[in-house]
C-alpha cells in the first residue's frame, strides 16, 4: 500500500524522469522507483487524470503506456523539470550531506562533495554562514577509521583535549561513529582508561591503523554473556546507522519502517546512538532500555526550560 505524503513526491519527479527515459519499460520504471510493477501502473493511470484546472483533454497530462509496456510522455502540461527545492530544503539536505561526508564508511565522496558545492551554490553565500557544520575533521582520520572498522584493529590516536591543552596518546578499540549536533564522534574503548570513551574526530590530531585485535579480547567492564538484544524501528532516511552498528535481524515492515535487534553491553551507549539520530531510531524492548532513554531525552529537554 502506497501512503498519501510519499505517493505524491513520487509522482511529481515521475513525470520528469520519464521525459529523459523515453520508451522505459514499466518495470525499469519501477525498480528506479522502488514500487513494483502494478503500483508504476497505478501511478501512470492516475498521472494521465491529471492536469490544469478545467481539466479539458487538453489541459491533462498525456502519458502512452498501454500497448507495448514501454512508457512515453506525451504532453507533460507543467510537469517537465523537477520541482525547486526551497531555501529551507536545501539547508536540510546541506546539513545531511556534510555530516554524511564526516561518517567512515563506503560513501562515493567526490560525487558527495560535488553534491555539496551544487546545493552552496544554489542557495547562495548564506549557506556556509547558517548551517554550522564541524568541518575540521582530517581525512586521513576518517580512512583509518573507516579501516579499522572493517579490518577489526586497534587504532593509535594522538588526541587533542577539549577542556584544557593536554595531548595524550591512546590506543583504542573503535566501536562505532556517531554523527550529532554538527560533530561527529568515534566511540572507542581505551586501553589506557580501561572503558568505553567518547572521541570528537576534529581533536584527532593523527590517527594510525594498530594491530589486528584478538578474537578472544573481552573489554575488562563488558562480559559477553551479559550482552542484552534491544529491538528497534528505524526511518528510512537513518538506514545508513545499519552499517556502523551490529545490527541484526534486520527488515522492513508494511509500513517502511526498519526493525531489527541491536547488540549492546552498555545501556548509556545504546541511549547515546538512539539521540544521536533525533527520533529516527526508537527504542521497542526491553523496559529498561525504552526508560533509559526516555529518561535522558527528558533531562536534555529539561535543561532548555
């Protein structure tokens, strides 16, 4: 079943999508959308009822799709190019990407900061004074990372203080990367501190790739028999969280939304993730874990009374 709000963004870019794929066969159209064939049809035939108020044959959108199973815009009416994104959009999506483009992972970057000096310049020079955004994290930092993440090392920072001058040299077990309030965070476990800490990437001064860790290494505050399982309900627009946590069980309900089950040994690290995401991600079981962040939720909303 198609919702009403994601329905009708579908059908506005559907029609100029069309023009520039002349002759697309439904089910190509389809996938690029990701409906199934019968839900393209019921679009094309609700697309072609559409048009200019008076709703003559001529004010409606003519669209071919019947005899051959291959799609032609005839007379498109108004809907030729995309809509215009509006200042507002475009500072969300600015927002998004420059985070995006800070979190380790497999990202296409220079499509990513291509995208971002597009959207700057459609927008104007008001884009770098408003959305403010931590720019100051090293690209090496975040390859590294982005390895030891995958390769499962350790990883030898040299880290910057943020309450005083210091320095200091840490080996760590990387956890995971957390991306919130215009920062981005490696959270680690340190060697030297015996627990879990949290890292702002723009204070790493360099970053090196260490040893391979031990199968067998257990973090002296967190026995694996005492691991929980949390279930959770993820938007769409946070999947990417899926590839930097260890997700289980993961699929998709009738509705869209991401369900899964999500490993955790800390109930402060878990309720750190789920605010980080600003409500994409919420908490189903256990008990505790729902309290644990709703009770953290309230502290942080009770210090802007």
């Amino acid at each position: 079943m198609s919702t009403s709000g994601p329905r009708l963004s579908r059908l506005m870019a559907m029609v100029p999508w069309l023009i520039t794929h002349d002759g697309v066969t439904i089910e190509s159209a389809a996938e690029h959308f990701g409906i199934t064939p019968e839900q393209c049809e019921k679009d094309l035939w609700l697309l072609v009822v559409c048009g200019l108020p008076g709703h003559m044959p001529d004010q409606l959108v003519d669209i071919q799709f019947w005899d051959d199973g291959r799609i032609h815009v005839i007379d498109p009416q108004t809907l030729d190019r995309p809509l215009q994104l509006s200042g507002d959009e475009i500072m969300s999506m600015l927002v998004a990407l420059r985070l995006l483009a800070q979190v380790p992972g497999t990202h296409d970057r220079e499509t990513l900061y291509g995208l971002i000096h597009r959207l700057e310049l459609s927008i104007g020079g008001s884009a770098s004074a408003t959305v403010l955004i931590d720019s100051g994290v090293s690209a090496s930092a975040l390859s590294t990372i982005d390895s030891a993440l995958k390769e499962t090392r350790f990883i030898d920072l040299l880290y910057a203080s943020g309450t005083d001058d210091s320095v200091s040299r840490r080996m760590v077990r990387p956890l995971g990367v957390i991306a919130t309030d215009g920062f981005t965070y490696l959270e680690a476990y340190c060697q030297q501190a015996e627990a879990v800490r949290i890292f702002r990437l723009d204070r790493v001064m360099s970053a090196d790739l260490g040893d391979l860790i031990p199968n067998d290494v257990v973090t002296p505050d967190s026995d694996p028999s005492e691991s929980m399982i949390a279930r959770v309900e993820i938007d769409q627009q946070a999947q990417w969280v899926l590839d930097l946590f260890p997700f289980t069980e993961v699929h998709t309900d009738a509705q869209g939304t991401l369900r899964g089950a999500l490993e955790y040994r800390d109930l402060d690290w878990l309720v750190r993730i789920v605010l980080s995401l600003g409500g994409a991600m919420r908490v189903q079981s256990p008990a505790t874990a729902r309290s644990g962040v709703a009770n953290a939720a309230a502290q942080a909303l009770s210090a802007y009374s």
